[in-house]
C-alpha cells in the first residue's frame, strides 16, 4: 500500500505577486502548512481519508485568511451564505449542506447529514434545524465578519455592482485579498492507510452574490467528488464547475477511459473549463496516492503532504 498522503487548497485567482508582501505570503504559507501537519497526523494514527478531510477543512473555515466559515464574503444585502460538500469515496456517501447563516463549520454540518441522514443536501433553515439537532455549534452572523471581506464587499456595491469572485482580477492592493476577485473556496482531499479516498469543500461564495445563489462546492460531482478511484475538490468559478461537471469528470476519464490522474485533471482545468470561460483549479489524489494541483490562474493556495515526510505548500505557479 502506498504512503497515506492529504492534499489543500485554499482558492484559486490571480493573486498578484504585486500585492502579495512577504509578511503576507508568509501568514498564508504558515496557516496553510498547519492545516496540512494536522491532516497528516490524523492519518499517521491510522485515521481514515475523510476523519482526515474533514479535520483539515474545518480548520481552514476557522482561519479567517480564507473564504469559509470564519472570514466568508458577503451576499449583495450585506449578509452570509455559506455551503460544503463531503463525500467517502469507499462508499459513495455524500452530505451537503447550502445557504447556512449560523453554523460555525458548514463542514461538520455535511458530514452529519452524510451520517445522520438518509438525505445527500440540506439548504437553508432546514440544513441549520439538522445540524442543530445533531448537536454542532451555532453562531451569530458577527462571527463570519472580517473588516477586509467587510472592504471588499462595499467596493463590490460602490463599483459594477457585480458579484466579484474574490482575487482573480488585474487589480493592484496592499492587501492580497484586495485585488476584488478570489476564487474563495477551500477544500482537502486525502488517501489513507487502507487505499480509501474521501474529498470535502467549503465556501463563502463569490463576494456581492444574489441571495439564494448557490456554486458549485455543496453540488456533489461538480465541486467535490470521491469514489474508488480518484477524490476532487475545486475552486474556481462555481457555474462553470457546475456545468462541465468539474470534479466528477476527472475521476470519470480515469475509470472509463483510463486516464492518468494528472492528465485527467489537466483536460478538465485546462481545456474544458477555458473553453466556457471558467477559471480556477482543483487538487485530486488518486488510489495509488498521486496527488495533482493544477490552476489555471495565476496562483492558487496549495499544498499536500504525505506521511513521515515534509509538508509542501505553494501559492504561485
């Protein structure tokens, strides 16, 4: 059996170098190498591919860095709508929770529906009445807010008054998460010590979105995706994902036409999403352990690591 190994992201854009200061990437490499170390303990005890996604994006939702849970965007009224996705690729079991407002990690919420339910995707009030029944933490709306996603959402509304998918543009700032456009998602995909695979991801959408509006994270085969073969989790521009049925088609090419990993995940990334303008990345890891992280953005949050050996973290090409 090959070595266990957890792979991250954090958002895909063009994260300009010339906004990005060494303090800066420095802050985003270190948060992004302990959600790492943390996944590659959970299976360095023997814990299972989705113990070790889920412990790994629930850690990225409370770092307000990243666009989930802690440190979400705002809709265009001025409020949070949040959704994940998880799914076990040894079982085919998925849960999925869409436009929540108080729950702390939209993740945890998922997997108990994946669990607890004999459904696959709760929205709304109803998703937040589960998960409250199943015992997770609420918050209040106060507890997403961050000045920055703050900023960001009143130049949304005092400028084209269009939804921003939060830095991917050829804007310039001090801050990183300035330039107006990130492909704020984040996701973890995982292999462990018995070969199973498990994938989850989780958002707070595009920046100025219409309320309601749901992406791709918590639609299973679009944004995230497991089965025996390959585990996917993507960020990017979510209608496009939807669309081309980004995540599953990855694990599709390989199963029905045999196609490696990385060169499955470069057709989708790099020729089908292009082709209908999307834009964004996904990180995958296959049955034998092979990780891929292609972008086709100037740079997206990344990283992976496998057991007993160092954590790997990038953000640019």
């Amino acid at each position: 059996m090959n070595t266990p190994v957890i792979a991250i992201h954090g958002g895909a854009g063009t994260i300009t170098r010339a906004a990005m200061s060494p303090a800066k990437q420095a802050e985003y490499t270190a948060a992004l190498s302990a959600v790492l170390e943390a996944g590659q303990r959970v299976l360095a005890d023997g814990g299972s591919a989705l113990d070790a996604v889920t412990e790994a994006v629930r850690l990225l939702e409370d770092c307000p860095l990243f666009n989930a849970g802690r440190g979400s965007v705002l809709t265009h009224a001025g409020t949070y709508e949040l959704d994940a996705a998880i799914m076990d690729g040894a079982t085919l079991g998925a849960g999925a929770v869409a436009c929540v407002k108080h729950l702390r990690n939209p993740v945890l919420a998922a997997r108990a529906v994946m669990e607890k339910s004999q459904h696959v995707l709760f929205a709304g009030e109803g998703a937040e009445a589960f998960a409250q029944a199943q015992g997770l933490e609420l918050v209040t709306p106060d507890y997403y807010f961050t000045q920055a996603r703050t900023d960001q959402w009143e130049r949304a509304r005092a400028g084209s008054g269009t939804t921003l998918l939060d830095h991917d543009a050829a804007t310039l700032a001090a801050e990183p998460i300035d330039p107006d456009t990130k492909f704020g998602t984040v996701g973890a995909v995982a292999f462990d010590a018995q070969g199973r695979l498990a994938a989850a991801t989780s958002t707070g959408g595009v920046t100025n979105k219409q309320v309601g509006r749901v992406g791709d994270t918590p639609i299973v085969g679009a944004g995230c995706f497991a089965d025996d073969v390959a585990a996917v989790s993507a960020t990017g521009t979510g209608e496009m994902f939807i669309r081309t049925v980004a995540a599953y088609d990855v694990a599709a090419q390989m199963r029905y036409a045999g196609v490696p990993l990385e060169e499955a995940a470069r057709r989708v990334v790099m020729e089908k999403l292009p082709a209908i303008e999307g834009r964004g990345g996904l990180i995958a890891v296959d049955r034998e352990g092979n990780v891929t992280l292609p972008f086709n953005t100037e740079g997206m949050y990344r990283g992976f690591a496998r057991v007993g050996e160092p954590v790997n973290v990038w953000i640019y090409g």
